[in-house]
C-alpha cells in the first residue's frame, strides 16, 4: 500500500513469546530485519510505504514524511528501511504490519497495523553451502590507482580525507539462502548489528546514532587494521593501531565531524579525548562512544541521522569535496553500502547503523562492499590490503573457501 495520509492505521500491541527467534519471522527478499545483542526489530508485509525520491537531504526529507506517517498510527508503532550512501537512489521506509521487537530485558512486543498478521510459518533447513567464485571491480592495481590520485587531491589541499570502496562480485552454483546467510552473521559476530533491508545483508560494527529519549549515542568508526592470528599477534595489533598517528589522524576528522554536527542539540555532549580498539572477527577498529543529552523538544532518531549521514567515516571531509572525488574515482555504484539502515518509533526513539560489511543478494549472486579511508600519508598498497580484510567476514559467511 502506498502512503495516504487520509488514512488512519489502526495499531495493536501485545506481548509475544520471549523464546522467539526474530530470524525466523523474517521474510527473505522483502522483509525488514536488524538485531544486535541488546534488542531486534524484525518487519514482515507493509501497511504502508514511503518512497523518499532522490535528491539533496534526502534524510531530512524522509524524515519528515516518517514523522507524518506514524502520527497517522492510532498507537505505538515502528517505520523502518534504510537509506543509500549518497541520495542518488531512492531510500524506502516502510510501516510493517506486522513488527516484532525484542527489549533489552529480553522481552518480545508484538506490533500489528491495519488488521491481524500472522508471523510465517518458518522451518529451519540446513542448506550446504555455495561454492563461490569472485572477481574484483575494479581490479585490484585499479584500486591502488584510485588511492595514489586520492592522494594527490589531499596533497593539493583539496581535501583533507576521502574513503574509496570497492566490490567484490561472487558468483555462486545455486542460489544464496539468505536466512542461512544472516544466522552465520549472528553467529561470527556477536557484536555487530546484523541487518536485512531487501536484498541488502550485512553485519555491520558501526552503530551511526541510539536515541532513547533525551539521551544519544553514537560510536563513530575509523582507523582500521587486521586482527592477528593467536592471542599474542592479535594484542599486538590492536596496540599498534592504537598508536598509529595515520590512523588517529584520520579517527579525529570523523570525532570532530561528529561533535560539530550534535553540539547544536545537544545541552552535553561526552566526546572521551582518546579513542578505544573494537574488533570484529577480522579486523580492529578504533572507535569513539559518545554519549550526549537532547535539548528540548529533542529532535527524533531520524533528524539525527539527517545531521550526521555521511559522516566522514564513510565519506571523507569536507563532504562534498569528498563527495566529487569518490564520484570521480570510484568505479561502483554504492547504492546502500555506506548507507543507513536502521528503526524509528512513534515516540521518535530509535536505532540507525552503517550500512558496512554487507553485500547485495540477487539469487546466485552477491555484490560485497569494502572501503578505506584515505588521508595524507596513506600507503595504497596497505588500503588494498585493509579491503581485502574487511571483504572477509562476507566472503566466509557466503560460503568462500
């Protein structure tokens, strides 16, 4: 159904049972999934739909129109979906009519719009996995190339920071079982906010904005290495990237991004002065939690988002020099990669993530994304080799020996 702000969508909330796998209610290929160790929303059909159309502010607009639509809920209720790295495509939100939420006290809500709907029927089938074979795009000494004339923008003071991504193409025997696909994802990464938006799957580190209230959180990424093999090398890389100056330089651009684009709604704001390493199954990362409080009337999850998105995290800094270099450089379509995915409820609260470590599913196919952050002394070599390493938790959920 399409967005009609004549009608009112009537809305039932209940309990559900707290044994419920959310992976199990989730529709592969047109459901809504998102999960992470302290809660769950998991979307099935749609009561309503908005198509937010491409262009500049593409959040904000979107959330004005999610704003519109749940007041036109009679109850509590979510929107969902999530929205593209650049505003170049269109970004879908979707009222679920059916939604299932799993609290941080392990508790279950379940969400019904516009009349009954019944959770699937699921059955658990293990499926062997795909043999994989993959091809770069562009090809590896391309993507060096890139990175050298990324370079020589920063030297000539163009920019200070831009990230340039790149795909992995991986072709499989039979189609991919994209429920297997996400249970793997769970499973090797605990930490990670695993999501589905359409075809769209991924287990991403990077929480983009948490809001509950007046409060906010944020954990902005960058500075990446890979973990080392045995607990010895591992440690050893983690204090490394700790102490890279390359890497904190380019962690400070996203932080002080991140401050500027919060301090104005903010009444405080905590930006801890050094950075901390988190590690998901491949890779460290330095990482930054910010907490803040609102100021009143506190602006929505969805506002927040349209404040920091793209941080330079995922783009660059300044934004739209950052913006025209990647355009220039890169030899992909992003679409969602980069992106935000994430849930907003009618109270405004809500969860949004960086749509990292994820990959595109088109039945045999699988279009994976990975980036790098580029700055004044970036070695090209080292930023190939920092893609490859964050290709790798995608490639071993899919199935690639």
């Amino acid at each position: 159904m399409s967005f009609d702000i004549r009608t009112s969508l009537s809305v039932r909330v209940e309990a559900s049972d707290p044994a419920t796998d959310l992976l199990g209610a989730w529709t592969p290929g047109s459901g809504f999934f998102f999960e992470h160790a302290r809660g769950g929303v998991v979307g099935v059909d749609a009561a309503a739909v908005v198509t937010v159309a491409p262009g500049p502010d593409q959040v904000a607009r979107g959330a004005a129109l999610a704003r519109e639509l749940l007041e036109r809920c009679d109850g509590e209720t979510i929107i969902v979906g999530a929205f593209p790295f650049d505003g170049r495509t269109p970004a879908v939100l979707t009222v679920p009519r059916l939604t299932l939420r799993r609290l941080a006290d392990g508790r279950i809500m379940r969400i019904t719009v516009g009349g009954p709907c019944d959770v699937p029927a699921f059955e658990r089938v293990e499926h062997a996995r795909a043999e994989v074979r993959t091809s770069p795009v562009p090809e590896p000494e391309a993507y060096v190339e890139a990175v050298k004339l990324a370079r020589e923008r920063i030297a000539a003071g163009e920019l200070d920071k831009v990230v340039l991504a790149r795909m992995l193409v991986a072709h499989a025997d039979h189609d991919f079982d994209r429920r297997a696909l996400l249970a793997r994802l769970r499973d090797t990464e605990p930490d990670a906010f695993v999501f589905a938006a359409g075809g769209f799957i991924g287990a991403t580190p990077e929480l983009l904005v948490r809001r509950l209230g007046e409060q906010l959180e944020t954990t902005p990424l960058a500075g990446t290495a890979p973990r080392g093999t045995g607990s010895s090398a591992d440690e050893a890389a983690a204090r490394a990237l700790l102490a890279s100056s390359k890497d904190r330089a380019e962690h400070a651009l996203v932080v002080d991004a991140v401050r500027a684009a919060l301090t104005p709604v903010c009444s405080s704001l905590d930006v801890p002065a050094e950075p901390v390493t988190v590690c998901t199954s491949k890779v460290w990362h330095l990482a930054t939690p910010v907490l803040g409080r609102l100021c009143a009337p506190a602006p929505d999850a969805l506002a927040l988002v349209a404040r920091l998105h793209p941080t330079p995290a995922v783009c660059g800094t300044p934004t739209h020099a950052a913006m025209t270099a990647i355009a220039e450089l890169e030899r992909i379509d992003r679409t969602l990669y980069a992106g935000a995915v994430g849930w907003m409820d009618s109270r405004g609260d809500g969860e949004w993530a960086v749509a990292l470590r994820c990959a595109e599913v088109r039945g045999r196919m699988a279009m994976l994304f990975a980036g790098a952050g580029i700055v004044a002394d970036s070695d090209p070599d080292a930023e190939l080799a920092e893609t490859d390493a964050k290709f790798r938790a995608m490639l071993d959920a899919l199935g690639y020996a």
